[in-house]
C-alpha cells in the first residue's frame, strides 16, 4: 500500500476527516516523502494511517507540527526523553559540546565522567562499553556472551525487540516460531531459540535442552510492558541461568533510568551480568551502551586479551 492508498483509508472516519483537515502541511510532504523513502517513512515507527505529522519543533512535553498544531507528546523521542523536550540543561550542554567540535576521533574528558555516571546508577556496570546504537548494544552484548561462555545459542522471548541485526529480527511482531525474516541466513535464525514470555517452564526445558549462552529480555516486558513481566519471572531467570552457567542480559534500552534510577535491574533487585542501554543514556542524542561485569567486558581489553 503506497502513500496516496493510506492517504484515503478511513475516509468515512470523522476522526481522520479532521485530521486531515487540520494537517494539509503533514499531508503534502508525506506525498513527497513517498517519492523518496520506502513507504514514505524513514523508521517503521512513523508508519500511521493515513500518514504521519512532521514536526518542525518541541519544548517540556510538546510538539509542533508544520501546519501549527500542538500535541502533547507521550512518546517522548521513543522513551529517550527522560527530561522533556528541549531539556534547558540538556541544551546547554549540547551546544557547548558542537561548540568545541563534533568529531574528533580521540579520547575525550567527558567519556570518563559519563562512564562514571553509569557506574553511580547501575551496580552492575564493573565495565562500560559505548556504542552509536541500542542495536549495536545488544549485538555486542550477544557476542560478548558467546565468546565468554564458548557456546552459541541465545534464548530470547516472542514479542521482544533487540534492535535489527540478524540474530533479534525474527519472533518481535512475526516468525514467533524462529523462522528467519527475509535476508537473513538460516543458520544465524537456528541460534536463537524463542519461548513464550512468563513460561518458566519452557525456559527451563530450553536451558536443559539447548547449549544456552545467554538469555536476553526486556525486563518490564516487550516493549516497556506491552505484555508485562514481574519481577519474580525476571528473579526466577537469575536463578536458572546461574544454574546453567549461561549469561543472562537486561536490554534495558527502553526500561533503564525509568522504572528506577538503576533501571529495572535496580528496582527489581537482579544482577545481570550484561545490560544494554541507549539513547536515554545520552540525553535523548543517539548514544549506547554495553555494561556489565568486568571479566566478560574484558574480553574487549587489549591486555587482557594477550
């Protein structure tokens, strides 16, 4: 369905006349947008029917779109928004930073004091990793949990996003069975292994049954809650992978800083040996991360990998 299809899909929806009616900027540029991007979006979350409204800026919880209209923004830059839009401090702070450059290519000052402020927050982070994205977190969270423990397979759970690379398409909104999505190998989707979310049973049939290197989650439930996890399910996969000598990751992109200060490890009171967080790390800017135990993050450390 192309966008001048979507652009006329509910028309008998007063609720979409309105919307159109307010929104003829919006309508106008995702009819250019449709010229140039597939499906006239440029993230599969801006796909909305009949399109999407293009913002031009925000402040505290509010945006503008092109046409004028403010919106009470809820989703606040996918979660990320911790402080509101345009944050004064948070601005401040940008601006001095492009100030002085905005690629250097070095180490900097600032990397220490933000590493530090992880620390501070989240007792699990013996060790920090910064990466660009929540999907190259959990990636080098994977890999970092199959070179530490020498076994392949990661056990995750159906409706549980953790980023786009390979080893997380499959079992997020389809191939709940772990058949792999379109481009990607067969022998990537065959190790990982997908179970029913809050099945303790299945998890323990699969770390008795498969070679586990690790068991990765959204702790508060896919997709910050949208099918709840408890803080006992996420205890009880403490326990069982401690028992089974696999690894087990908190993707805390969408749930740290929110549920607790520490994230959801904190408030739930789990060690994980790896978590991954994004750009709530960074303000809303995009900026990530891979924290965790200091044995398994040395196995990115020069000295100790001689």
């Amino acid at each position: 369905m192309g966008v001048n299809d979507l652009a006329q899909a509910g028309s008998n929806s007063r609720i979409v006349a309105a919307y159109r009616e307010r929104t003829p900027g919006s309508a106008k540029l995702a009819q250019e947008a449709g010229e140039l991007f597939p499906s006239g979006i440029t993230h599969d979350a801006r796909h909305v029917d009949p399109y999407g409204v293009y913002i031009t800026h925000a402040q505290g919880p509010h945006k503008w779109d092109v046409d004028g209209n403010r919106y009470i923004d809820y989703f606040g830059g996918h979660g990320a928004l911790l402080l509101g839009h345009n944050n004064p401090s948070v601005a401040e702070a940008v601006r001095n930073a492009f100030a002085e450059g905005t690629h250097f290519g070095a180490c900097h000052p600032r990397e220490v004091a933000w590493a530090r402020a992880i620390q501070r927050l989240v007792p699990s982070a013996e060790r920090i990793r910064f990466t660009s994205s929540g999907t190259e977190a959990t990636l080098m969270a994977v890999r970092l949990a199959r070179a530490f423990t020498g076994r392949e397979t990661i056990l995750r759970f159906q409706g549980h996003f953790h980023g786009w690379h390979d080893h997380m398409t499959s079992g997020y909104t389809n191939h709940f069975d772990g058949s792999p999505t379109p481009g990607v190998l067969a022998g990537v989707a065959e190790k990982s292994v997908l179970v029913p979310p809050n099945d303790v049973a299945a998890v323990r049939h699969a770390l008795a049954n498969y070679d586990i290197a690790a068991v990765i989650l959204e702790p508060t439930g896919s997709s910050f809650g949208q099918v709840p996890i408890g803080a006992e399910f996420v205890q009880e996969l403490r326990h069982l992978t401690e028992q089974h000598r696999a690894l087990l990751i908190l993707d805390e992109v969408v749930t740290g800083f929110r549920v607790s200060r520490g994230g959801a490890q904190v408030a739930f009171g789990v060690q994980p040996d790896l978590s991954s967080f994004a750009k709530i790390v960074a303000g809303g800017l995009p900026g990530a991360a891979v924290a965790g135990r200091r044995d398994i993050l040395e196995l990115l450390d020069f000295a100790a990998a001689e």
